[in-house]
C-alpha cells in the first residue's frame, strides 16, 4: 500500500516537473496563437443582422418564401454576385431566415449583409415584393371585382328602399301590419349594416396590407453579429494551450523511452513500420 502511495505521488511529482520544465512554452504558444487568432478574425468581412416582426399567419411564410417573391428580392439585390440564377437563389435564402413565432403570434424576418444598410434594405424589400404577391390576380381578381358591383348595387337599393319607408316609419300604426313594416325596416338596416362590411373586406383584399400589419419596422444594426473576434482567439489559445500540453507529454514520454534499452528497440520498430528512419 505504501509503495502504491508512493508511485502515485512520484507520478504527479513527475507530471509538475514536465509542466514546470516547459512553463514557457505552454503560455507562450497559446498566447501567440490567440494573438493571431485575433488578427485574423479583423480579416473577416463582418456580418450584420436586421429584424422585423409582422402580424402575419404561419401560412404566409410559405407564399414569402416561394420563388416568384424570392426572385424579385433578388432582381433587386445587385450585392448577390453568383453566375446562375439557382446558385444566387440559394445565397439569397441563406441570407434570409423567415419563421412564424407561436408563442407571439406573429412572422419574423431576419436578413443577414456585410452592411447594414445592406441587411435593412434587403429586409424591407421582403416586405414589400410580399404585399405584391399577396395582392390577388387574375379569376380571383375578377371575382372579387365583380362581388364588389353585386354589393355596391345591393347598398344603393337597400338604401333608396330604407329613403322611402325612414320617412314613415313613425307614422305606421300598432297591429300585424305595422308590426311587419317596421321588421322589414330593421331587417333592411340590418342587412346595409352587413353589406357595408362586407363592401369594406373586399376593397381591403385589393391593397397592399396595411402598416398595423408591421408591429416592427425592419431595424437598421450598429454593430455586426460576426465574426466574434474574442470568442475566436479564446477558442484558439484553448485548442493550442491544450494541444502543446499534449505535445510536451508526448515529448517527455519519448524521452523517457530513451532510456529504456527495450522500449527504445519497440519504439525503433513503430518508426520503421510507419517509415521513418
């Protein structure tokens, strides 16, 4: 048992010696390595983020998403340099990441450029290629302009008819009669009261959807979201401060081998299987 405590504390004596012998080297090389870590990361182009919120369905994200609205952003993005149309396709989607919040009820668009100018105009312009797309066009269009006439018409008679009776109302005796007059006048009411809304519904699908929609304009960033220069020269004087310890283990192990007639013929053995002399 003793000699077991013994081994165990000349083996920890013997690692101390090895890290103290090459103190040096284990803070230096990180520190250098972090230093050029950092260097480096100034190299990087930056990256900025702009953000918007939009009191949009989850089934809109699919329609924003689709081709048509993504080649009209890009038609209008001269900074996407990528010779084919489906490579630029897929810069721009990589730019963009377009998600319907549950918790909040609502759509996020977040777009990514080496500006900010850059990210903000592209954000903006999701926005507004989306409002022309959600416009409708063509049979639907017709349909609804047609269902404008129909009610346009459906107000203006039940209008003249409420001008003929409003007058005499007042003038309309108790009993079966009376009674049916004046239900027919509240119906009418009734009924102009439901066509002026849906008369409002209608001309409201043939514009753009109104700023409400926008709980948050696309915002304009100050700082860039990458690269993180420190987090980049932590992580590299870690992974070098690690991989020197490493080394300088390695190192003292083979020359501990040296010593060893027998480990040092196994070692000469492993050198002249993997090819070195």
């Amino acid at each position: 048992m003793q000699s077991s405590d013994q081994d165990y504390e000349i083996s920890i004596l013997d690692i101390l010696v090895v890290l103290a012998e090459n103190l040096r080297l284990i803070i230096l090389v990180p520190l250098v390595i972090g230093l050029i870590a950092l260097g480096v990361s100034y190299l990087i182009p930056p990256t900025y983020q702009s953000t918007s919120w939009l009191a949009l369905g989850e089934g809109v994200v699919t329609g924003m998403t689709s081709q048509e609205v993504m080649q009209k952003v890009l038609e209008k993005t001269d900074w996407i340099k990528v010779p084919n149309r489906e490579g630029a396709l897929k810069k721009l989607s990589m730019k963009l990441q377009i998600t319907f919040n549950k918790k909040d009820n609502c759509l996020s668009i977040t777009s990514e450029a080496a500006t900010p100018q850059k990210a903000f105009d592209l954000n903006g312009l999701v926005i507004n290629e989306y409002k022309k797309y959600s416009l409708p066009r063509g049979n639907a269009l017709d349909s609804i302009n047609q269902n404008i006439r129909t009610t346009s018409e459906a107000i203006d008679y039940i209008q003249n008819a409420l001008k003929k009776i409003g007058p005499n109302i007042d003038k309309v005796t108790p009993g079966t009669e009376g009674d049916n007059v004046v239900r027919a006048y509240t119906a009418l009411v009734t009924n102009l009261t439901t066509q002026k809304a849906s008369l409002f519904a209608l001309q409201q699908s043939l514009k753009q959807f109104s700023s409400e929609v926008i709980i948050q304009a696309p915002t304009l960033p100050e700082k860039p979201i990458k690269p993180k220069k420190a987090k980049i020269a932590i992580m590299a004087a870690l992974a070098s401060g690690f991989l020197t310890i490493l080394y300088v283990f390695i190192r003292a192990a083979f020359r501990n081998l040296k010593g060893d007639s027998e480990s040092s013929e196994k070692l000469a053995r492993i050198r002249r299987g993997i090819g070195l002399k």
